[in-house]
C-alpha cells in the first residue's frame, strides 16, 4: 500500500534527513556481489519481472493488467515514465487520472508486484521522441542527451519534480520501488558524453539518497558508453542473441553480482507498412529457462505491450524514416486487449518449473505464514473472520487409513481436509463423524479452517477460532503450525473470470476450490435469487461484494438473495466468484431465481427445474434424503 510519507520537507532536504534518521526497518534491496544474486531484506531474491507501460493502458484497466502478470508467475514489473507524458508545457505539470504515476505504483503495490523504475529523461520505448518533450526543440541548437546546459537546466527541472515524487515509493522507504535506471541505453547514442552521464547519476543520488540501486542497461555493443562507474551495469538481449557470450561481456563490466537481461524481448514492434512482427514460444520459453536455470534476474519486455493512443507513437530511422504503430501489441504475452495468449501460459510453466509460480497462498497471504509448535487462533493472529490455512507436514509415514481428531471440540468451527492437496473430507465442531488419512512421511497436511460466526448469545461469548487444540493423527499430537490468515475477500476483488462449466466427463474438483465467471442482464433487472443446485457449502461473491454463506446441502436456505443494486445491468458483465469448499455437481450450474427458496428441510435434496412459463422453480420434487 501506499507507503508512509516523509515530512513534507524541501525536496533536498529528505535524503539528508533520512541518512540521519536511524532507519526505522530493516527493508532493503542490495547488490551481494560476493554471491553473484540480489539480497531482499537480507535473503536471496531473484526477480522476474515484465514490462507494462501504464501510459499505453487506460487507467481502469491497471489493475487488471498488473494482477494477470502477478498470476503469471512475476513478481516485479518494470516501467518507463515518459517525461513529455507528465510536461507538456515547460514547467506545467500532469499526474492526473492516466497520469496519475502514485496511482499506478499503488496498484502495483496492490498486486503485490516490485518495481524496477525507469524515468529516463530518454526512454526510447517507441514513444513519441523517446520521452524526450517536443518543446525541447524549441532551441533547434539543443543537442539533445547530452551535457548541453539548456537541455541539462530542463532536465534538472524536470527530476527535481519528479524524483521526490519517488523518494517515499523507494523500497527501503516503505515502498515497491527496488530499482532506478539511469538514462536508457545511452551506450546507442552516437554522443559517448560521460559528463552528461555522471550529471544524471549525481542528480539521482542527490534526490533519492544512497540507497536506492541506481542500474544502466545497454545493448551488448553499448556497454562500453553505456556503462557508468557506480551505477550497476545491465544488458538486453533477446530469444535469437547468444546469452552465452552477451553475459560474458557484461561480467567484463560486473566482475560480481547477480546477472540481470532489463529487457528480454518476448517480441517486437511493428512499423506501418511492414508484417506484423512476432517471436516463437518455444525460443522465446527457451530463452527464459536458460536464464533462470544461471540465476539471472529478468525482465520480459513486454509483458503486456498495450496502445500507442492520441499521437504517442514514436518513430525509427532504418534508411527510411519507419513510424511505429498504434499497437504496441508486441506479440507479448497478455495481448493489446488484456488478453492471456499461449505465451503466457508457456512462459507461467517455465517460471513455475522454478518454483516461482505463485500459488494463490502468496496472494491470498502476502505477508507469509506464521510460525509455531502448536497452532494458534484467528485472534492469536488477528484475523477476525473467514478463512485461516493451517499447515504441517507428516512426520512419519501412515501406511493404514487412522483418524485425525481434534481433542476437546477443538475444531471452530469447520475444518476441510488435504493432504498433499487432495481433499480428504471435513471436521465440524461438535459433530462426531471420523475422518481417516494416510500419508507418506513429508506429505503436506493442510487444514482450511472456516471461522462460521461467533457465538452472540449464551453462556460465554469468547468464542474463539481456529484450531483451539493441535490436531491428533492417531495417537501423535501434530506440532510444528504454519498459519496463513487468507484475505479472500482481496483476492476476490482482482479475480479475473475463469471458465466456471467444466465438460461432463472431467471430475469437479473436490474440495476448497474457487470457481468464477460472469454474466449480463439483457434488462433493467431487479432484485434476484442466487440459486446453486447440486453446491455444497461455501462463499459468494458477486461484483466483488461478498454476499454471504451459502450451505445448500444443508438448508433449509437454498437461495442468496441478491440486491438489484449490486448488479449492472443493461449488458454490463457482472462478475460471480464462488469459494466452493466441498464439491460441486460435474457440471456446475448457477441460478437467478424470481423468488426465495428457504424452507427445504434438512438433508434433503431437491431439485428445482425452471417451469417454462414462469421462469420460477416448480414445486420442489423432493428425493431420498440422506
Ligand atoms: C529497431 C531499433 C529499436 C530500438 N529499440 C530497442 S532495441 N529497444 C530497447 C529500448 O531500450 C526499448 O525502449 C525499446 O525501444 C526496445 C525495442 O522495443
């Protein structure tokens, strides 16, 4: 989230308070060049990140963009800030709605996405004169990038607004920024101007402080001007380059530290009047693998390349003068409109072979587990409602199906089951059924435990939950607890729709599994009935409200009812996410009924067809019990 402000003190000032201000945290994100990798508050991290411009995305649509890339396996995402984009007058200023840069950090904060910042002044990127403001030209003697005064008074102008903006989003300051660039390839620049190069580092210094890792990045022929002493040095190369011999250049620059390609291509762009340019899967998933398997850091450009909108293309010279076009699909993985290509899914196995793969825990709990011998309560964690994981590992093989029990009612209230992520049934507080589990020695036994309401009447309302006693496999107390308090409801509110119908033959998954897709209402609509015939028990969420319970198998509710002021209507899609924690009919369906359906007793099933006529459930039919 947002990270804490620093007193609103004159811009330079900020740096020289924090170096004498003891540093509240121990975040920090540092080059540890005696073990060639990056070192995130203090541990080996690598990142693998992609590029996204959020000045080719309408600002509405941040937040779906940045959370398909963290599903995707990333865990960084890099960018441009376009200096004509913020400028468009000397000295008047534009951070507004898609320019609204905090904003879009914030959702990448959101996202649980790092980000590596790239604010140039040059950013090249097929943008409109690579960033660089037009009115620049306006001196026609200006010679751009380079130490020339008036094009460095402007420059200094410029970052003495933006950079301070920076200052609280700097990681070690609370925030997701881990890395800055310098200039952008500068080593390309037929110029070579070294004082324009230390100008920039010592203006970044100046307004950022000593801490943040200030980086370069440069074609492999362009490190030698490129390249700057304090500023650490990185490549790009694509699927086709020899990263062999590309790497080993750069180690000429960087003797020691994690390697690092800024700008894996995953495509390329297109010009008016040429073939759309694309890059294979294979080279491009390759390419990626043999990167991670040296434990390079990577970032992937693009990811999601977005749309030159108004008139922000830029243009190359290859002989010709050749604009670039208003796609900038770049044949990335998430496509111009957002959506997911076989790119992506090739590249999110690669990424998940090398155990980056999110699961949904690292969304579902950022902040990771907690730790102790003996498991604690929702309070003891301070999560109040919902959902907690629980997991252990078997100690010792289980050859013979033996029980699993909580001593003392201990199960608050209902407990789902897993071992090695296969469902293994459910333990309810206060009821006696058994449940039976094998397992091989190491085999992961997870315990979703769903917090069903405390109690509000009666003799002791400390109504504690969780698990209130460890749980006992056999005769064996089961210690060593990791607790993951999930925030569905935030996982939820990003959710993008999955396929809810699943082909008849395929098994429904069974067990905590959630399912979500969307709908339109043709009309006006009104207030409705959710309907789940054949569900067993779990939560809803329509729109990203969380609508409550539902516990068809159970009764006597069989319906939700839906508010009309919670759905958009008129062919808007509305957007149902369903945590399903038993199972599901092979082909789930879901229904929006006229009517409440809240009186089917219990154990009962029914089954409600739709009359033709009225669109309403028939008289239940009711059938064996059980
Ligand atoms: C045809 C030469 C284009 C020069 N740009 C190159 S090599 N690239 C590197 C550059 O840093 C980046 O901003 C992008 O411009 C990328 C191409 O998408």
């Amino acid at each position: 989230m947002a990270p804490k402000k620093p007193p609103c003190l004159p811009s330079l000032l900020l740096p020289l308070l924090t170096l004498l201000l003891p540093q509240a945290d121990t975040r920090s994100f540092i080059v540890d060049r005696e073990n060639d990798r990056f070192l995130l508050d203090g541990a080996p991290f690598r990142y693998v990140s992609g590029s996204l411009h959020y000045f080719r995305v309408p600002r509405v649509l941040w937040a779906d963009r940045l959370l398909k890339m963290r599903m995707s396996g990333l865990n960084a995402v890099q960018f441009y800030v376009p200096w004509n984009y913020h400028e468009p007058e000397p000295g008047v200023y534009n951070f507004n709605g898609s320019r609204d840069l905090t904003a879009f950090l914030n959702e990448a904060s959101i996202a649980d996405l790092l980000v590596i910042l790239r604010p140039g002044p040059y950013i090249c990127a097929e943008w409109e004169m690579g960033g660089l403001p037009a009115w620049l030209l306006q001196k026609p003697e200006i010679q751009l990038r380079t130490s020339d005064p008036d094009f460095l008074a402007a420059v200094d102008s410029w970052f003495k607004v933006l950079l301070p903006k920076l200052y609280p989003w700097l990681y070690h300051n609370g925030g997701n920024i881990i890395s800055i660039q310098v200039e952008n390839e500068y080593g390309s620049y037929k110029a070579c101007d070294f004082t324009y190069m230390r100008h920039l580092a010592g203006l970044f210094r100046a307004l950022l402080g000593d801490r943040i890792l200030l980086f370069t990045t440069d074609g492999p022929e362009g490190l030698k001007c490129g390249s700057l002493q304090g500023l650490y040095t990185t490549v790009d190369f694509g699927p086709a380059d020899n990263m062999t011999e590309i790497f080993a250049l750069l180690r000429k620059y960087e003797p020691h530290g994690p390697l690092v390609n800024s700008e894996y291509y995953t495509g390329w762009l297109d010009y008016w009047g040429q073939n759309h340019s694309t890059r294979s899967i294979s080279a491009v998933t390759k390419g990626l693998e043999n990167m991670l398997k040296l434990g390079a850091s990577v970032n992937m450009y693009m990811f999601h390349g977005g749309t030159n909108f108004g008139y922000w293309n830029g243009a190359d010279e290859k002989g010709r003068f050749l604009p670039i076009t208003t796609s900038y699909d770049y044949d990335a993985p998430i496509s111009e409109a957002g959506d997911p290509t076989p790119k992506l899914f090739a590249l999110r196995n690669v990424i998940s072979k090398d155990g980056y793969l999110l699961s949904f825990l690292d969304i579902l709990c950022p902040h990771g587990p907690i730790r102790s011998i003996l498991p604690m309560t929702f309070e003891a964690v301070k999560q109040d409602h919902g959902f907690m994981l629980y997991r252990t590992y078997l100690t010792h093989t289980v050859s013979e199906p033996t029980q699993l029990w909580v001593p003392n009612n201990g199960v608050h209230d209902r407990a789902y089951v897993m071992v090695d992520g296969v469902f293994q049934g459910v333990l309810e507080r206060n009821m006696k059924h058994q449940l039976f589990l094998m397992g091989k020695m190491g085999a992961k036994l997870d315990i979703l435990l769903e917090n069903m309401g405390r109690l509000s009447f009666g003799s002791n309302s400390s109504d504690f939950k969780g698990l209130l006693e460890p749980p006992v496999l056999g005769q064996t107390a089961l210690t060593q607890w990791l607790m993951f308090p999930l925030k569905v409801d935030k996982l939820v509110k990003w959710w993008f729709p999955l396929p809810l119908l699943r082909s008849s033959h395929a098994q429904a998954p069974s067990g905590p599994t959630f399912y979500s897709t969307t709908f339109s209402i043709l009309g006006e609509g009104g207030d409705t009935f959710l309907f789940l015939p054949g569900w067993t028990k779990g939560q809803v969420w329509i729109n990203g409200f969380n609508l409550g319970r539902y516990w068809t198998r159970q009764g006597p509710q069989q319906t939700l009812y839906v508010p009309r002021p919670l759905l958009f209507s008129r062919g808007a899609l509305n957007k149902i996410t369903l945590l399903e924690l038993e199972n599901v009919p092979s082909e789930p369906q879901i229904q929006f009924l006229d009517r409440p359906i809240l009186n089917s007793t219990l154990h009962k099933t029914y089954i409600y067809s739709l009359s033709a006529d009225t669109q309403s459930p028939s008289e239940p039919m009711e059938l064996s019990g059980h």
